[in-house]
C-alpha cells in the first residue's frame, strides 16, 4: 500500500458519501416547489403542510451537503495536486460558474423561502423556491460538465511548454457530449431516490396513524412520490440506454468491462452472468442473451462492440506498455447492482401504488417493511453507478490523456494521506448519525400545524425577530 492506494480511497469514500445527499438534495427541492406550487394555486391546505413538512426534510439534506461537498474541492489541492496542476484551466471554469452563479442562486433564495413565510408576498416567496430548485440543478449541470471533461477530454489544447491542458472552447466544454446525456440521467436518479423517500414517510403515516386528520396529506405524498420512482425509472432506463451508447463510442473499455467481453463480437450477447479468470484475461463460463449488447451499445443488433483484450493491445500500442483495463469485476458488477437497485425501488412503488387503488388502505407488514427501506435501494444505485461509472475509467484519471498514478500529490506521504482518511472516516460517521436521526425525527413528527397564529400584541412586523420557518 502507497500514498496512491489511499488517497484513492480517501476520494472514493468521501465522494460516494457525499453524493449519498445530493440526489435528494436535487429532487426534493423540486418536489417541495411543486407541492407548494398545488397550495398556491388551490389554496388546499393539505399542500400547505406537505410543504412545510418535506421542507423541513430537505432543508436538513441541503445542509448536510454542503458541508460534505466543501471537503471535495480540498482533496484536489490536498492529495491530487498534479491532477490539479494539469487540469485547473479546465475545471477552473465551470466550477467557478457553479459557485458564483449556482450555488448563491440556491443558497440565497432558500434563505429568503425559509425566513420568508409571512413576510414577503405568497406569489415571491413561491418564486423563491423555485428559484433554490434552479440553482441546485444547475449546480448539478456545472460539476457534471466538468466530470464529463475526464470522460471525454474536449474543447482543450495541451501546452507543450507547461504539460497542461488548457480551455480553448469553453462550450464545447459544456456541450459535452458526455455531460448532455449523463446530466439527465442523474437527474432522473435524483427524483427516483426523492420519490422514494416521500413514499416511505407517507407509507409509514398512512399505516401507523390510520385514523389521523391528516391521512389524506400522507395519502397524496404516498402517490405523488411513487409516481415520481416509477417515471423517474422509466427516464433512468431511456437515458442509460443513450448514455450506454455514448460510453461505447468514447470509452470502449468501460463497456467492455462492464460485460466481462474479453474478446471483440459482432454481433454481442448481453451478460447475464461471466466468471473470469483470476487474472481478469479471460472468459470461463458465462449466461448470455445474444444480440442484446450489440443492441444496446450501437443501437444495431448486430453491431460490433470491441473487447478487453483487444483493447488492451490497442492501448499498448497507442499509449506504450501497461495495463489499460479496469478492475474487472468491480465494473461488471456494479453496473449490475446499480440495475438492480434501481428496479427493486420501482417494484416497490408500484407495489405501493395497487395497495393503494380505489381508496384501500395498505396493511401488510411486509410492504410497510419493504418501505422503509425503498430510500436506500435508489441510494445505492446511485453510489453503484458513480463507483461504475469512476472505477471504469481507470487507470485514467483524465481519459486518453493523465494516468491515475500521475495526478497525484508527489510531496504528501502515506502517513499524511492515512492521516487526513482516517479523520474525514470518522467525522463522515458521526456526520451520518446525526443526519439519519435528525430525518427520523422529524419525518416522524409528522405534518405541521399550519392554523394562522393571531397578533394580539400589536407588535410592529419590524419589531418581530427572525424565526426558522418551522
């Protein structure tokens, strides 16, 4: 083990933890603006308080991100200052521009929606979180863009002075071909792990609290959220299937990984399931459905797609000697789980759903179990997919163009790197306690009172100190 080995670690575990918060982050910021878009339009004060109520759950997320989200941009200067070094004129730029434009955008008006009930005007303070809703998307936008460029370096020149890669097309940057097609892929991931968690609170309420005033309240969420799984799924297959083909075209490798396909097919079987050999060279037994990857990489059942070991020899001779593959079974099988996952919360959802047709009440114990774990399927989805998705790539760290191996940070040593890993480990735990039981505990409290509180004091509004929302 070497500084390189853990500071791979470092970034993998920190970024897989953070983006445990930014799909909910994403799409329950906008599913709150929709529920309070229904209260503004209806007046229906059921709205009024699932607003309120899922505000609450998604104000506790946001936070939490930020704070993971900081400790990302420090690992570049921190353990991958060559990384930085190289690619700092590339990412430079979008990620200002989701700083200085996307971020304050989300922060300021999620500042204004939460101390502005009843004081700014309905029609402005509904904008306002809409606007937060934007700005997180947007955000999304900007770093995915910049994670495209690894993918699939355009719109750049290397300085053959300075080694480093340096923007000459700023939109090309940001039309990535990469960034347009995985942009709405992660979004539809985020409103699949949003939609789950508004399932699995209004489950929980419907069966725990039948008799509640508030039954109706939870009834809606229940179905608005496993509404949201279910087209949110649909949307995560047709994107995946885009991006599927797109990853074929600029990273054979990954694709090549992803299917164990040690050897080029034309036309290619889809692996159900591959054992390889222990060195990764090779197939030994193997469940396949024919023509499906042909299909799904080229769009043509019978098209060529190139296998691991001819890429291999194709890398050799373009890049000069080393191993150019990817950790085989890491690929191949968290594609698979993150397939996986993803189905099993729409089963769930649907499900849900028919417990729910023509008035019923759900009562199975099973279902409310399978339920309370529906947030964490599409949460593990989501981290399989980064993990496939990062893991895939290597040994590069920008592909085609810097080794892994060579971004990163030549002055840190091993005991540093071990030091700042095992802090961050144990401040991410006591980080995930607190964020778990804080959304335990006021998902359980249930829906607020929204009753219009009277004045009788008179005091004067400007008078009156600042109060959270809630």
């Amino acid at each position: 083990m070497d500084a390189l080995d853990v500071a791979r670690w470092q970034f993998g575990v920190t970024t897989v933890y953070h983006f445990l918060f930014v799909p909910l982050t994403i799409g329950l910021s906008v599913l709150v603006a929709i529920l309070q878009t229904m209260w503004h339009r209806t007046g229906n004060e059921r709205y009024l308080k699932l607003t309120k109520f899922y505000g609450k759950l998604f104000l506790i997320n946001f936070a939490m991100g930020v704070v993971t989200g900081i400790v990302q941009e420090f690992q570049f200067g921190m353990n991958w200052s060559d990384y930085s070094r190289f690619v700092g004129d590339i990412f430079g730029a979008p990620l200002a521009i989701e700083a200085l434009v996307a971020f304050f955008l989300e922060s300021t008006f999620i500042g204004l929606w939460i101390f502005g009930w009843d004081r700014l005007p309905k029609r402005l303070h509904l904008a306002s979180i809409w606007a937060a809703a934007i700005g997180t998307n947007l955000s999304a936008y900007f770093i995915l863009a910049a994670n495209s460029f690894m993918q699939n370096p355009v719109g750049f020149r290397i300085n053959p002075e300075s080694g480093r890669a340096e923007l000459t097309d700023f939109v090309a940057v940001l039309t990535n071909k990469v960034a347009l097609v995985t942009f709405p892929h992660t979004l539809a991931g985020a409103f699949l792990v949003a939609g789950s968690l508004m399932v699995t609170v209004g489950l929980w309420h419907v069966m725990r609290n039948r008799d509640s005033a508030d039954t109706g309240a939870y009834r809606f969420a229940t179905k608005l959220g496993s509404w949201t799984v279910l087209v949110s799924s649909a949307l995560v297959i047709l994107t995946g299937d885009i991006q599927g083909k797109i990853m074929t075209e600029v990273q054979p490798m990954k694709m090549a990984a992803a299917e164990g396909l040690y050897t080029t097919e034309s036309p290619a079987s889809f692996s159900v399931l591959t054992v390889g050999s222990l060195d990764g060279s090779r197939e030994l037994f193997a469940v396949k459905i024919p023509y499906l990857l042909s299909f799904l990489g080229t769009g043509d059942p019978n098209g060529t797609v190139q296998g691991i070991n001819d890429l291999q020899a194709q890398y050799a001779s373009q890049y000069g000697p080393g191993n150019y593959a990817p950790i085989i079974p890491v690929t191949y099988w968290s594609f698979r789980f993150m397939i996986a996952f993803g189905l099993a919360a729409a089963a769930i959802a649907l499900l849900v759903l028919w417990s729910q047709r023509k008035g019923r009440t759900p009562t199975s114990k099973w279902l409310l179990r399978a339920g309370l774990v529906m947030p964490v399927l599409p949460l593990l989805a989501n981290s399989f997919g980064w993990i496939f998705t990062e893991m895939g790539r290597q040994p590069w760290i920008v592909f085609g163009e810097m080794l892994t191996r060579d971004g990163v940070s030549r002055s840190v040593s091993l005991t540093e790197v071990l030091t700042s890993f095992t802090a961050f480990t144990l401040i991410y735990a006591v980080l995930a306690v607190v964020e778990f039981k804080l959304l335990v505990r006021y998902a359980r409290a249930g829906v607020p009172d929204v009753t219009p509180q009277t004045d009788d004091d008179n005091t004067d509004d400007a008078e009156r100190p600042l109060a959270f929302a809630y």
